[in-house]
C-alpha cells in the first residue's frame, strides 16, 4: 500500500475545516486531494485525534498481519487433515 503523502495531523486539518462550514470544494482544492479522498478520511476519521489516527492505524495493521496468520494456518490444517485422510 502506498503510504500517504499526509500526516495524521493534515488529515484532520483538512477533516476539521470541512465540518467548522467551509465548503467542501475549497477545502479539498486548498489541500490538492478529491472530494473523495475528502469524505473517506471523514468517514473514518472524523472526530479522532492525530495520534488516535495513528494508534488506529498501528490496530488495523496488526489486524491484517493476524489475519494473514490465521489464514495460513488454516491452510496448513486442511492439508493435513488431507494428507491423513489420504494415508487411511
């Protein structure tokens, strides 16, 4: 994934002046990011502080990392049960 060329604290710059009223098109343009980009770091980060960004973010990194573990596993299990049920 490509690391984003603003921090935390940009972010919710950004996310902040769009909810004090300043329309939506300006902020993003000041900024130089799409009304997209715009309403998916709201989405997910309005209200939050920079370093609750950055703490959610170091959550949801370790969640895909367990997840590839589990999923690897998983894996490695139904092969077994196959390699002994071939074996019987």
């Amino acid at each position: 994934m490509q690391a984003s060329r603003f921090t935390d604290a940009q972010k919710a710059f950004v996310i902040r002046q769009g909810e004090e009223g300043t329309p939506v098109a300006q902020v993003c343009r000041k900024a130089g990011i799409s009304q997209a980009t715009f309403f998916n770091w709201k989405k997910k980060c309005a209200g939050l502080l920079p370093s609750e960004m950055r703490r959610l973010r170091e959550l949801e990194d370790e969640n895909s990392r367990l997840k590839r573990i589990v999923a690897d596993l998983t894996l490695d299990r139904e092969m077994l049960q196959y390699v002994v049920k071939r074996r019987l």
